[in-house]
C-alpha cells in the first residue's frame, strides 16, 4: 500500500541514510583505487615478525 502524498520524510531522518548511501557507492567506485593500500595494510596485519622486530628491538 503506497503511503498517502501528504506524508514528508523530515530531512534529519532522511539524511544518515543518504550519507551511508555515498559512502557504499563510494567504496563501490573507487574500490580499485584503494585496493593496493587495503592489501599492503592487511599484509602488515597478518606478518607479526615486523612488528616484534619495532616493539623489542
């Protein structure tokens, strides 16, 4: 049932939604673009031997 024509949606409502929308079309976009940087920081996250080499030395 479709909702009557006088029924507004207040725009602080509306507006989280459309944001998270951007953001999703956003990462569907640029995906390619950022994919070398999210895989050399899950690299980095996965290899521990850096890490302990910084923090002991």
């Amino acid at each position: 049932m479709p909702l009557p024509k006088d029924v507004k949606i207040p725009l602080h409502l509306a507006a989280p939604g459309a944001v998270l929308m951007l953001v999703q079309l956003g990462i569907f976009i640029f995906a390619g673009a950022v994919l070398p940087y999210m895989l050399r920081a899950a690299t980095a996250l996965t290899e521990l031997q850096p890490y302990v080499e910084a923090v002991l030395g």
